[in-house]
C-alpha cells in the first residue's frame, strides 16, 4: 500500500482532544492460551459478547502514546517501548494474558501508517493519539477472568488536552474523594481507577478548576497526582521534586522530565512525599504532565474551601517549567537531539 496519500483536510490547528474516526484500526483476540495474528480493520465498533468482563467488571487495561511529525517528514513515536511495559503490568494485574511487545509495536505501527493521512502536519501543533487497549471481550456471568480477549489500536490526530495551544496555565481542585487505595490499582492503567474519577472531575470543574487533583487516600495529606496526569513542582529552594506513591500512574513522560531537570538543567530531583499544606509556600512552579497534558503549568490548586496561587498571580508560566516544555516537545518533534535515544520511527 502507498501510504503517503495526501493528507486530510482538517483544521489541524484548531483541533482538541476529541475522538476523531480515522480509517484503520489493528484488531487481534486471544482465546486458549495464544493471540491470533490479528490485522487491520476499519470498523470502529467492536462487537463483544453482553457478558463480557470488560463490561461488568472493568476487565481492561489502556494506554496513551502521540507519533509527531518531524520538520524532515519523519514520524516519531517517544519511548513507546515504556507503553507496552506499562501494559504488560496491568494485564496480568486484572489477570489478563500479556501482549507480546513485538504484537504491540507492529500493531501500532501498522495503525499509524494505515492512517498516514490523519497525522497532524509538522507545526500544526496537533499530533496523532494513540490507544492501545485491552478487553475481556467472552462470555460471562460470576466474578472470573474472561476467557477471550481483544487488543486493539485507533488513532486520532489530537489537539492540546486543556484547550489552548501552547503553554496553557491550569487550575485543579483537590478532590473530596478518592482515586486509589494504597495498594488498589492505582498505579495501573485501568479504566476502573477512571471510571471512580468521572465525579472527582465534575466537582472539580463546578469550582472553576479544570482537573481534579488527588491526595494520598491513608492520610490525605501528600499529593498524589491530578484525574489525567502526575505532578511536578520547582521549590523555591531550587530542587526539583514529584510525588512518591504506589498509588499513581508511572508516567512516562515525568520519567522523561525528571531526567531532563537533573541533566540538561542541573537540578536536584527528588522522588520523595510532598505534604500539600506544609509545602505549598516553598512552591515556585507546579505543572501537570502527562502523554494528553505534555507539560502543562498549575497555577491555582484549590484546598481548604480556597484558591492558592504559584508563581505570583498564578496565571503565569515559569521559567523552569517553560525550559522543561520547550526542551520535551523539543526532542519529541526531533527538532532538539535526542541524547537518551527515546524517539522511534515509523518507517512510512
Ligand atoms: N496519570 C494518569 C492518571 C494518566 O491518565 C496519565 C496519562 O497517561 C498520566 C498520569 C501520564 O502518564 P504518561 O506520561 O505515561 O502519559
Ligand atoms: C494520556 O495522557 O494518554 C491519558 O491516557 C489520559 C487520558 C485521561 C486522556
């Protein structure tokens, strides 16, 4: 097939993070112990049986990846070898068969050049989502695994997550209830931590915040991370630091940040508590991050029955957060090198 059919005819610059159909899809099941060879589809429907443990029992694992357009042409998928890792823990942790990493790769890949039309273009400022996803699709009744599953990959070219293009300053609200228990599946991509996270968001927006920000659900007290992304905060005293927990997401793109503080800013990183009221006044600059949020500037955090405000009126972007966004779009657009070797190409 050539795929390097001309491009869509879409706004790309005025794209949000909404679902958009695109024509591919990669589809394979697993039944007695092996995956078939699964392939392309264009349905985006996907018939399961009425019993499915996906649809009763949250039986389902995600992830979330972005391929970007190079200034060259080149398409770039960052560090997705971290995303099938990533699903190979949750799979087994709601007792689902692993996808083999190679499946995963070849699937999206194939996704992403079946649906070369729908990448954003270079300096578009949208990109390509990607969702891998995993599903106890058979029959079913009592509390069991499934005995059939569905991997499958879309695709949607995406704009920014909180609405406007570029550095956006975001507010969020801490939540009056909890996401994950300490040692629930908090730290697991499953759709289930998000389902219990639907209401944290309303209530979080009803006070003018755009996300929810979770505490740790033992003591209420350190911060966990926001309803769709970690946390990362500069100090005042000129470290850099993010929240330890079991009971949040490991996110790839904070791992990616954190390393990026420490190298190319020489910073002090810290993976350590952080104690929201005891800590706050030493907060110079807060962000959220994430493969939706990319790195995205808190400014307000709502607790005790009030607003707080970082980095003076909290509407402004710092400059430790601005080098970490430009430095990490930087290298995942390959228009910085890339020194850790974290972009992967997708032959077109
Ligand atoms: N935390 C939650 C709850 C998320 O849904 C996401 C998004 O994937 C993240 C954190 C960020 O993880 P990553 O950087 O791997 O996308
Ligand atoms: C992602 O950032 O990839 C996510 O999965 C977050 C989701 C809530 C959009």
């Amino acid at each position: 097939m050539d795929a390097k059919v001309s491009k869509k005819d879409l706004n790309w610059s005025e794209l949000g993070f909404q679902y958009q159909r695109t024509d591919f899809r990669f589809s394979a099941t697993w039944e007695k112990g092996s995956w078939n060879e699964g392939g392309l589809v264009s349905s985006e429907f996907i018939a399961v049986h009425e019993g499915a443990p996906a649809l009763h029992y949250a039986q389902q694992c995600f992830e979330g990846m972005k391929a970007q357009t190079a200034a060259d042409g080149r398409i770039l998928l960052f560090r997705p070898n971290l995303n099938s890792e990533r699903m190979n823990l949750a799979g087994p942790r709601l007792l689902m068969p692993e996808v083999p990493a190679e499946m995963f790769m070849s699937a999206v890949e194939q996704t992403v050049r079946a649906n070369y039309a729908w990448i954003p273009p270079y300096g578009s400022g949208a990109s390509l989502y990607i969702r891998p996803m995993l599903i106890g699709i058979g029959e079913n009744l009592g509390l069991k695994p499934a005995k059939q599953y569905e991997f499958r990959v879309f695709v949607s070219p995406v704009g920014p997550y909180y609405q406007q293009a570029g550095l956006a300053v975001i507010s969020l609200a801490v939540s009056d209830v909890d996401r994950a228990a300490p040692l629930g599946t908090g730290s697991f991509k499953v759709g289930a931590n998000y389902a219990g996270g639907l209401l944290a968001t309303r209530m979080a927006q009803q006070l003018g915040a755009n996300e929810a920000l979770y505490l740790d659900s033992l003591e209420r007290r350190y911060i966990d991370e926001a309803g769709s992304a970690n946390i990362i905060i500069a100090l005042k005293d000129g470290s850099f630091v993010t929240p330890k927990s079991d009971a949040i997401l490991p996110s790839i793109t904070r791992r990616s940040i954190m390393q990026l503080a420490k190298d190319q800013l020489g910073l002090v990183t810290e993976e350590r508590p952080i104690d929201l009221r005891k800590e706050f006044p030493n907060f110079q600059e807060a962000a959220a991050c994430g493969t939706a949020a990319v790195l995205t500037p808190v400014g307000r955090i709502w607790y005790d029955d009030a607003w707080h405000n970082i980095n003076g009126d909290g509407e402004s972007v710092g400059p430790v957060m601005q080098k970490l966004y430009d430095l990490l779009i930087g290298i995942q657009k390959g228009e910085l090198e890339d020194p850790y070797s974290w972009l992967h190409e997708v032959e077109i």
